[in-house]
C-alpha cells in the first residue's frame, strides 16, 4: 500500500483508473485529443481499450507508444538512444537536459521499451502546467508526479522533502525507472547546466547517510538529449526579447500551451539520447573532505560534463558556432548546401516571431547562440 503522504502527487494506481478513465472520457477537451490522435475512431472503441489497461505501463503501451512511433516517422528524422553503458534489467533516476516540455520524457519511454527495459519510468512534471483538470489527470495516467511549483519558503522545503521521499520509494519500493529534468524549465539558450538545488532535493529523502549515499540509492544516470532542430526555438528567442524589453515580464499559461503544442507537432531532424554510467561509483569515490557547502556544485558539475561530452553534434550545431563567431572554424563539419538550407531555416523562423517592435539582429543571435551552445560545451567536455 502506498504511503497517504504522496497521494496528491503520484501517478494513479491501477485500482483507480477505471474512475479517472471515466472522467475523461467525459471531457469534451480530452475527446478533441483523442479524435486528434486517433482520427476515426469512435468514442466506445477508446473506451473498451483504455477499460482494458489494467496498469498506467498498460496505457502507455496501447496508447502512447503508437502515436509516439508516428510522430517520430512525421515530425523527425529518426530517434535513437545510446544504452550500452547502462543495464536493462536495473532501475534509474535519468537526470537530463530540457529541450521540449512533453516529448524529453515521452521519448524516453519508448526509447527504454525499445532498449527491453520492462518498465517506462516516472516523470517529474511542474504543477505549473497542470492548469486543466483533464490535463493533470492524463499525466497522472501517464506515470507522472508533480512538483508543486509556487509556494512560500516553508511550504516549498515540506514538498520538497515529500518529494523526495517519493523518488527514493519509486526506486526503492516500486522498483521503476524516473525522468528530472537537470533544473526547472528548459535552458533557453541551451547552456544546459544542473542546478544544484534539485540535487539537494533529492538528497532530502531516503535513508540516514551521506550526501553521496543517500543520491547514490537513486542511481542517477545523466542522460543527454540532442535535437537538430528545436521547433520551439523561435518562441524561445521571443521570449528572450520580452524579457528583455518588458520590466518584470512573466509567460502566460497559455504560452506554456503553445510551447507544449509546437514542440510536439514541429519538426525535429534527428534526435539522439545517451545515457552516460550510472554516478554510483563516481559518488563513491568522491573525497569525505569536500566542504557541505561546494557537494551539491561538485555533483552538479560531474553531471553536466557527463551530458556535455555526450552530446551528438550535427551540422546545425556547427553552421551556428561559425555563424556566432563570424568564422570558418568547423567547415569541415558541414556542407555548403546544409549551411544554405540552416540560413534560411533561421529566416523562416524568425518570420514566425510576432512582435511589434521585432529586433532581428538581437533574435537571430539568441537562436544561433541556442544551437552554438551544445557544440561550445561538448568541444570543452572533450577536451
């Protein structure tokens, strides 16, 4: 039996899906969605199959691994994973770089089905998100936890704790695999860096012991994620000139629908995830000497080059670094006709950006720079 203090952040249990089915299947919102993903199909056809999943693995299986297999023949030039370092009979706590809202984790599930995992895993996802009741059901459906987002100081370090003490029992007790993104929100410029404090997060729960022993119960993987293409780069370069122009600017949710809508539905190019060793031995070996205060840093820091030096850099990644630097540098990298193609990609999505007072040389920097970073990072990390 589950302890009642995660109740109102786990995923569903199989005993109460048929009711949260049923809540859905009412939802005029959630019935646009499915006539959207499965065109045709008639409403007593969804509900005998989503009766049928016994299991949150179940619904995934029947539902979401089809319309993920079609969106990636649709939407990209091929998705792989790189597991050679991990072991598919074992259980993670994936740590990686945010590039897309929804899809970092939807991927993965089907990535770790195809690698013969024999479970997905769960997904951290921020409340702020959730601002629709069909919506916060369907993540829950779909092994997501929330993290509450929002609160005052006090209520964050109790959540925080709650939180934590969650993931070490998902790993511990239910025995099934988690995805965290490295910080709240996704990098913007893509100078994808871990923030320390989700690592204190996650050293708030468990058993006594160390820093390194209780993080090391969690068998942190730092799994990188590379896209040749981020269909939502141009909301993201919008968004930098808003901030920048408008005194204490703050995104709407409904821009938080329409980064969600374009990241799926946009197209990618190639998508590659790689999972770096487990950190368990590299915790192990970390000196007892190193101060409380720089621990969190030195992990954080060991996480990120492990994503960095793992990396796959294609050719948009270079054409940017040379177009940042207004150099020559990496041509060997690419092909004039790609650099050709990437030129007019850019136009075309800043065209896309609607602001009044639109700063084209300002919005071209920050997308370059967005597809500059992860070459800068891995090239550093490789060194």
């Amino acid at each position: 039996m589950l302890p009642s203090q995660f109740d109102d952040i786990r995923p569903f249990e199989p005993e109460e899906l048929p009711e949260v089915y049923d809540r859905l299947l009412a939802d005029p919102q959630f019935n646009m969605v499915i006539n959207y993903v499965l065109p045709g199909v008639p409403v007593e056809a969804v509900r005998q199959k989503m009766m049928g999943c016994k299991t949150s693995l179940d619904f995934q299986k029947a539902f979401c691994y089809g319309f993920l297999e079609n969106l990636m023949a649709k939407a990209t030039k091929g998705v792989d994973m790189d597991t050679s370092e991990i072991d598919n009979t074992k259980r993670y706590t994936f740590v990686s770089n945010h590039r897309d809202i929804v899809l970092d984790s939807a991927f993965l599930d089907k990535l770790l089905i195809d690698a013969g995992f024999d479970t997905t895993c769960e997904i951290a996802i921020g409340d702020n998100l959730l601002s629709l009741p069909w919506v916060k059901d369907l993540v829950r459906v779909n092994k997501s936890f929330i993290v509450k987002r929002g609160l005052s100081p006090r209520e964050t370090l109790m959540a925080s704790k709650t939180l934590s003490d969650y993931m070490h029992y998902v790993i511990k007790e239910k025995n099934d695999n988690i995805w965290i993104a490295q910080r709240e929100g996704r990098a913007k410029d893509s100078n994808d860096r871990t923030q320390p404090a989700i690592l204190k997060m996650m050293a708030m729960g468990g058993e006594k012991g160390s820093v390194a022993e209780k993080l090391s119960c969690l068998h942190i993987v730092p799994l990188a994620i590379s896209y040749e293409f981020d269909p939502c780069d141009f909301l993201k370069a919008k968004e930098f000139q808003q901030k920048r122009d408008i005194e204490g600017w703050k995104k709407s949710k409904m821009d938080d629908v329409i980064s969600m809508q374009t990241g799926i539905t946009g197209y990618k190019g190639k998508v590659h995830y790689h999972c770096a060793p487990c950190i368990d031995q590299w915790l192990g070996e970390l000196s007892p000497e190193i101060p409380k205060t720089e621990i969190f840093d030195v992990i954080a820091e060991h996480i990120d080059h492990e994503i960095h030096r793992n990396y796959r850099l294609y050719q948009s990644n270079y054409v940017a670094l040379d177009m940042l630097r207004n150099d020559t540098g990496n041509t060997d990298k690419y092909t004039p006709e790609y650099k050709a193609m990437f030129e007019s990609y850019l136009e075309g999505q800043i065209a896309k950006i609607d602001l009044a007072d639109k700063d084209v040389p300002f919005l071209r920097e920050r997308m370059l720079t967005m597809y500059a970073n992860p070459a800068i990072n891995y090239i550093n990390a490789n060194k």
